[in-house]
C-alpha cells in the first residue's frame, strides 16, 4: 500500500470516502450489479444500426425515467436526462452511444457461455450504456444533491458513418457551460483516453462501360482498377510517430461473374494521432487510387472505352488531447487511487474526439467487467468487476459535479 500523501488526504474524492451520501450510492452498486447486467442485455438485444437508434433510445429513456432523471429526446434521437444542480450555468455531460456497427438483420440476442455474455454489440456499447443506467440510479439512490448539473445521455451516430453527429449536437447545445464530459464506451476500468485520433473516411467509386466477359474483354474493369488503386496504397509506408493506420473496409461491385462490373466501390478509414499526417494519408490514397485506374486503363486493349472516379467523404473526426495537468484528469486518478484501481492513458477515437478537438476537458472510459471482439459478431462481454467500474464512475461524478454541503 501506498500511504496517502497530504495533498491525496484533501481532495475532494477522501473526502467523500466519510459522506453517508456516497455510501448510500455504493452500497446500491454493491448490491445491484446484477440488475445492471439485465439491463444491459435488455439494451443490447434492441438492434441499433446507425440512424435507427430510436427503439433502443425508448427503452433507455424508461430507465432514466425510473432514475428520476428530467428527460427530453432532441430533434436527431439523443436521450438526454438532466439532474439539476444549483448552478444551472455548470454541466457535467455523461455519454454513452447507442448505436452499433451492425446492420439491421444482425441476431443481437445474447447466449451465455459461463461468465461470459456473447452478442454483437454487448461491449460497445452495451457495456457504456448500462454503466449510464446504473449512475443514473446510483446517483438517484445516493441522494446527493451537487452544485453542478449533471446530463446523462444516450447519444446518436458515434460509429461509422455516423459521424459523431450526436455528441456533436449535445457539445451545441450545452457550449459554454460544459465544464467537462465523459463518454463511456466499452467494457473496462483499465484505462482513460485523453487523447483523441483524428480519422477521414472516404467512399471511392469507380465506374466504367461494362460489358460482356466474353465479346466485350478489353473494357476497364472498375474492380480491377480499385484493387490496383488498394495495393498501390497498401505499399506506401506509415510513420510509427505520430501512428497511422489505414484499412480497407467495404469493397462492393458488380452483377454477375461473366459481367464486367460498370462500377465499384470501396469504404477507406485514414487514422492517425496528427492531422497534418492524416491530410499526408488522404492525398496518398487520392494518388493511388487515381494511378490504380490510368493503369487499368493502359492495361486494357479499348481506347475509347474510360473510366470515371470520385471520392465522398463519409467523415471527418478531428484530434485532441486533453492537458496532463487537467482537473478532470486529476480526479480520475485521485478516484483510481482511491479505490486501488490501475489505469493507464490510451489514445482512440471516441465521442470524446468532438470536446477535446474544441477545448472542453473530456475523457472515455469503460464501464466495468472485461469485453472482447468489438465489432465482430463474436463480441463477449463477462461482468466481472462491473461493480469497480460503476464505484469508479459514480465516485468521478459526484466529485467533479461538487456535492453541497
Ligand atoms: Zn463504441
């Protein structure tokens, strides 16, 4: 054990340790880890592809309801439940998204395998939107009253081509008085991302004349052309600093095996930790893509016969970092202490990316237990630990929101 220095002694998560109001919201944790599990299956066997989060957004807007929570859907589907504090012009925003990354034909009904919950999406973000629900009621069960306010919300549109469009209208409608945010995403306590990775995603099409395989070969394929483009790309080399990574997520095209495809098309996500690399990443891929198609089409015997590409953004995630002197930081780690919990600081891109790319103090976190599998159809979640995450949460909440005397 480490001893507590005097500075640790003072601060206001110690302090806490002796508030009846904080026992009471621990003992309901203690006591009700299993109930939040429930929850989270419940959660997750409503599918939530991007854009159709609404159902979903109904059932977790009954459960805040049950918390006491001051509730409101806004115009693109954010569930959003505020517990006021007495300084209206101070906001602590909680974030969970509800989307997934499968589409709507996914089977997301769990099965158990011993400790361990199988189905897609119980991770990310089932595991993010039940620690929401079991804060909510931690706090309601605690009965602290805090000088700042406290928003919870379900969010839209944080995976894929979604865009962050939810924590993005959220950041617009709180502006000035957010003070800090943290986005749950995940399973875990073992970490807090401060530092978001920027990312680009890009749609590039190709198009051609098509033709028949037999009487019309010698027309550009737009497919070969693509993967031309895919494996010049996939030769250019990537920094170790800042770190970059490309992939190739979607390949479509195509109608039939004796067709030549008059079009094809190919889903890209660009990530690194530095913008200006980024932009370096989304002029290489441009070049490639071009020289894939003006080599298809030297390769190929028809000289009137061309083909046609474009690229459509998908998206755009800006980067961050969040000061390694920040107050929210602080408390996170004096809460880590606190509780004997270990956690190193991570980079990704989260809802956080919107805050920390505009100044306002904001982190991700996991919600408790262990997870694996993100975004394939093999996703687990075990809850193990649960309890810590939710202690860890509720404990980081209370502390920066300020508890009235
Ligand atoms: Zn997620």
């Amino acid at each position: 054990m480490v001893p507590l220095s005097a500075r640790v002694a003072e601060d206001p998560v110690t302090k806490l340790a002796d508030d009846p109001r904080a026992a009471r919201g621990l003992a309901w944790i203690d006591k009700n880890a299993a109930w939040v599990t429930d929850q989270q299956i419940r959660l997750t066997e409503i599918p939530a592809p991007e854009f159709a989060e609404a159902r979903r957004g109904a059932a977790l807007k009954e459960l805040f309801a049950a918390s006491g929570l001051q509730i409101r859907v806004d115009r693109i589907g954010n569930v959003i439940g505020e517990r006021a504090g007495s300084d209206a012009k101070s906001v602590i925003l909680i974030s969970a998204h509800l989307d997934t990354v499968f589409p709507p034909d996914t089977d997301v009904h769990v099965k158990r395998t011993g400790a361990r919950i199988y189905a897609p999406g119980i991770s990310d973000n089932g595991a993010g939107l039940a620690a929401l629900v079991g804060l909510a009621r931690a706090l309601s069960e605690s009965r602290v009253r805090t000088e700042k306010t406290i928003v919870l919300a379900g969010d839209v549109g944080e995976e894929g081509e979604g865009n962050l469009r939810g924590i993005r209208a959220l950041v617009d409608a709180y502006g000035s008085r957010l003070t800090a945010i943290i986005a749950l995403d995940g399973p875990s306590a073992d970490h807090i991302t401060t530092q978001a990775i920027a990312s680009q995603r890009w749609e590039v099409t190709v198009t051609g004349p098509g033709g028949h395989s037999w009487s019309d070969f010698g027309v550009p394929n737009p497919i070969t052309a693509i993967s031309r483009g895919i494996v010049g790309f996939s030769s250019v080399s990537l920094p170790d600093d800042p770190r970059s990574t490309y992939n190739f997520g979607v390949l479509e095209g195509g109608t039939s095996v004796n067709s030549i495809p008059s079009r094809a098309v190919l889903k890209v996500d660009l990530r690194s930790e530095d913008e200006r690399e980024l932009a370096r990443l989304e002029k290489s891929l441009r070049d490639a893509m071009q020289s894939g198609m003006n080599d298809e089409l030297s390769a190929t015997q028809s000289a009137r016969d061309t083909l046609q590409i474009s690229f459509r953004s998908l998206g755009t995630r800006p980067a961050g970092k969040l000061p390694d002197d920040s107050p929210l930081l602080a408390t996170i780690r004096n809460v880590d202490r606190f509780l004997g919990n270990r956690s190193r600081l991570e980079r990704s891109s989260t809802d956080a990316n919107i805050p920390l790319s505009l100044g306002i103090p904001a982190v991700a976190i996991g919600g408790g237990g262990k997870g694996g599998g993100s975004h394939t159809l093999d996703e687990w979640y075990d809850p193990t630990g649960r309890e810590l995450g939710l202690k860890r949460l509720f404990f980081t909440v209370v502390a920066l929101a300020t508890p009235e005397r």
